[in-house]
C-alpha cells in the first residue's frame, strides 16, 4: 500500500492506494475531514465529453442487491480522471493476490462461486457488467469476495480489456450474460492456472489467441476444470450456466474432487478359438501339399507354355495352394475372411485337380498309391471336407477375461 493525502472536489481524500493494474487505481479514502471511510476507484478518461461523464455518472450507480457486489456512492470528475466512490473495502484486488503464483483450487472456486452469485444477481437484473477481470474484484481479510466495476468499462472504454473479452464481443456484438460468464471463466483459469492464457505480446495476437485458441486446463483438478472448460466455450449458448456451475464450485470449494474419468480401454485382441487353430493349421498344410504336388508331380515350374489348358490348370493348382496356406493363416485373425479365402483354396483345388483328369494324360493322374487310389484323388477330398468344416469355425471369438 502507498500513503498519500490527496483532496478532489474539495470533498474526498485519497488516504492509500489499495492496487491497480496499469490503468485503474484503487484507493482507501474517507469522505470529508474525519468522515466516513470509502473506497474510491480512479479511473482516466479518455476525452471529456459530456455525454461520456453522463454514461459513467448513470451507469456506475447501477444498483445491484448482492452482498458480493460493492454499492457506488458517487463519481466524480477531476484532473482528467473519473474516481468512482464506493463502500468502504477492505482487502486486496484478485490480480494482486494471484500475482506470485497460482492459487489454490478450492481458493479460486469459493471466490467463483461468490462472483457467480453476484453476476446472477446482476443479470437477473438486466444488469450486465462488462468487465469482469481479476483487478474488479476484492478479497476481504475475512474471506469476504466483492465485485466492483459494474457499468464502468462500457462508458470509459467500450472495447474493454482484450485477454478477458469474450470471442463474440470481439466479433462486434454487445455484451451479454453470456460473455460476462466467458470474461468470468478467463479469470478463473488464471487464477488457478497461473497467468492468463490468452494474453499475447500485442492486442492483435491476443484477440486471435481468444478466438481460436483453447486452453489447456492441466494442474486445476474436477470440478473446478468442468466449470472452467464448461464457462469456456466458444459458441455463447455452449456456455455452462449458473445453475449448473454454482453447485460445481461449491462442490470444489468444499474440497471434494471428482476423479478424472478413465478413457475406457479396448480390449485385447481375442485368442482364436481351438476349433480356429487346428483348422487353420490343417488348411496351411494342406496348402503346403498342395504346392508340393503341383511341383513335384505335376512340374508346374515347366509350365507347359505350349498347351493352354494345361497352363490353366497349373496356374489354378498353384493359385489353390496359396490360397489354402494363406486363408489358413488368415483365419487365425479374421474369420470371416479366413473362411472366404479357404473355400477359394479348395474351390480351386478340386476344379484344377479334375481338369487335369479331364485331359486323359496319365502322366497327370498323380502319385498312385493303389489301384484306384492317388494323391490327387486323397487331395480333392480332403479339400472337398476342409472347404465344409471351415464354415463351422465361429465368426465371433471367445471373450477374455
């Protein structure tokens, strides 16, 4: 605090300054000689227009009923300044307190809660405040939270502070319940967070920042976090209203916090079913025999360039066998497709197996393994049950655990 003893309009002494923020100041005074303590905010003006001083005489009177809201006396105009004349308050501004460092989340969540009240109080009112920032708002001794500033920012500086501006002010629009919750949300989150996420090194960055950029809320636990990302949003009717925020922070200000819902968690790839597994394996097998009996009994690698049919049926035996080994694999991951590639495999097998038959050479009849009997003949069969007893494998795997 800094002492001084400073008379304007020969009535109000200015006794110690109480804090400010570059542009408003705000002071203890008393209200002539051994009279009344006040509080007075000292505000400059940037023309001085009558009808500017008639909007800010008008609209700093507003009355708001709410024990968190600080009544306004007087205004006066003096030396190039408007100095609003209050109740008496005793206290430090938030911007002040918040200066060394975060504060603590049940702290900050208290204070929103009395601030909230008020700015309810106000809207209900048809009073929208305009400026609602840390350097507005008093911090008693006792714990006692007062928001000062109603009506003030929209005759002195109809912009308003650019951090604590809500996107669709920016956008051009006038302030609203909506915006004056956003402007509440950025003083809380800096608060709690440390430092106003949105402030930039110019005006122009710091407007872009509040448009379009999105905090990220990380050391503030629930659910004060809600009540900030839920005053946060950008959208104004997206914003979370006081019937839904008020029980939240008094919840945090208890010191109640809820715990951060756990994301839930995929499960696990499913192990195939038995039935799978071995009828995987019999159908890669096979596809290995397959492949084997095309090479060494049927010398598919000579290709038979000179005879079309006999082409075709090596590419199709050949072309069976990746399929059965592939398919097999594959049933062991994706049924469905498992079963798909399978039956192709065997499909295949028996149409290039019996049109090598067809075309009455025994030199392609395969392997005899007794008269009447040959591999190829044991081939077609076995592809004939694998291609039928795939489909019995379940499409949908086992849960686990």
């Amino acid at each position: 605090m800094t002492a001084v003893s400073s008379t304007i309009a020969e009535r109000y002494t200015l006794l110690e300054k109480l804090g400010g923020d570059g542009t408003a100041v705000l002071w203890r005074g008393e209200d002539g000689p051994d009279g009344p303590q006040v509080a007075i905010k000292q505000l400059p003006l940037p023309t001085h227009e009558p009808a500017r001083v008639e909007r800010l005489q008008e609209e700093a009177r507003v009355a708001v009923d709410h024990p968190s809201v600080v009544s306004v006396r007087d205004v006066v105009i003096a030396d190039g300044s408007a100095f609003v004349v209050m109740d008496p308050v005793e206290g430090r501004t938030l911007k002040d307190l918040a200066s060394a460092g975060p504060l603590p989340p049940r702290f900050v969540a208290d204070l929103g809660g009395k601030v909230l009240g008020a700015l309810t109080a106000a809207h209900t009112a048809g009073v929208v405040h305009g400026d609602v920032r840390p350097a507005n708002i008093l911090v008693g001794p006792d714990g006692a939270v007062k928001l000062i500033g109603f009506g003030i920012a929209k005759a002195l500086d109809p912009a308003g502070t650019p951090a604590f501006l809500a996107p669709e002010t920016i956008a051009g629009h006038e302030g609203t319940p909506h915006s004056d919750l956003w402007s509440l949300g950025v003083t809380l989150l800096s608060a709690t967070e440390g430092g106003n996420f949105f402030q930039r090194a110019n005006v122009a960055a710091t407007l872009y920042a509040v448009v379009n950029e999105q905090p990220a809320i990380d050391r503030t636990p629930r659910p004060l976090a809600d009540v900030l990302r839920g005053l946060l949003a950008k959208a104004p009717h997206a914003r979370m209203l006081p019937g839904q925020a008020l029980p939240l922070l008094a919840q945090a200000a208890s010191g109640i916090e809820t715990p951060a819902p756990i994301p839930p968690t995929r499960p696990g790839p499913k192990p195939p079913s038995v039935f799978a597994v071995l009828t995987g394996v019999a159908s890669m097998l096979f596809g290995f025999f397959v492949l084997a009996d095309a090479m060494l009994v049927h010398y598919v690698y000579l290709m038979h360039w000179h005879w079309v049919p006999l082409l075709l049926c090596h590419v199709a035996l050949v072309l069976s066998g990746v399929f059965s080994v592939a398919g097999g694999g594959l049933l062991l991951t994706n049924v469905r497709r498992g079963q798909v590639m399978i039956t192709v495999g065997g499909g295949l097998t028996l149409l290039s197996l019996l049109l090598l038959k067809a075309l009455g050479e025994a030199d392609y009849l395969g392997l005899a393994l007794q008269p009447g009997l040959t591999l190829d003949l044991l081939a077609i069969v076995f592809a004939m049950l694998l291609t039928i007893t795939v489909w019995f494998v379940p499409a949908k795997r086992p849960a686990v655990g």
